[in-house]
C-alpha cells in the first residue's frame, strides 16, 4: 500500500463498523477483552496523534447520496448498505480516494469518481 497523506477521516460510520467487529472477534472467540481494549485504545490514540481525523459529514446528505448510489449501481454490483454509506460519506465529504478491502465497495468507489487502490 502507497504512503497515504495524513489524516485520514474517521467518520461515525467508522466507529461504529471498527467498534462492532471488535465486540463480534469476542463474541466468537477470535480475541479477548483485552485485546479489544487495547485495538480500541489504538484507535483514540490514532485520533488524537492526527493519524485519524474526526469528520462528521451530514446524515441527511450521506442518506441522500447513498440512495442515489444504491438505484445506480447496487443491481450491478451487488454492494450491501455499509458499502454504499462509505462510498456516500466519501463523496458527501469531497474525497477524492477511498481505503478499502473490500472488492465490491472498491467497485462502487470506482463507478462513484473515487479513486480506490487495491489494499
């Protein structure tokens, strides 16, 4: 993966999606407790250290644009409702790339404008 310029936004979206499969690796044993602390305590620390920046774009705009984005491509390209609301907060946010492993949010990313590298 290419050097990214920092920071990169962190939106409620992403503490949310971060948040819950931390809790789920518990749930199914795959780390303890503590190990989901301390994943959690890197994320606040990536915060406050300008790794991470808070960005807030407005609900009603991502809500707006992930509809758009859903009737557009969704019968194409099988994206579920997360992906969309990235790819929405993305743009609502003016990005011009997004971060993702996940092939068929990249996909969406892609027919969106964005740019969206292969992690």
């Amino acid at each position: 993966m290419k050097r990214q310029v920092l920071p990169l936004p962190h939106t409620w979206l992403h503490q949310l999606e971060l948040r819950n499969a931390l809790r789920l690796r518990v749930f199914r044993g795959e780390i303890t407790a503590s190990q989901r602390d301390a994943s959690l305590n890197m994320i606040l620390a990536d915060l406050a250290g300008g790794v991470l920046a808070a960005a807030s774009p407005a609900l009603a705009a991502i809500m707006t644009e992930a509809e758009r984005l859903s009737a557009l491509h969704t019968e194409t390209l099988g994206t579920r409702s997360p992906d969309v609301l990235h790819v929405a907060a993305a743009l609502v946010l003016g990005l011009k790339e997004l971060l993702t492993f996940d092939a068929r949010q990249a996909a969406l990313a892609r027919a969106s404008g964005l740019r969206a590298p292969t992690l």
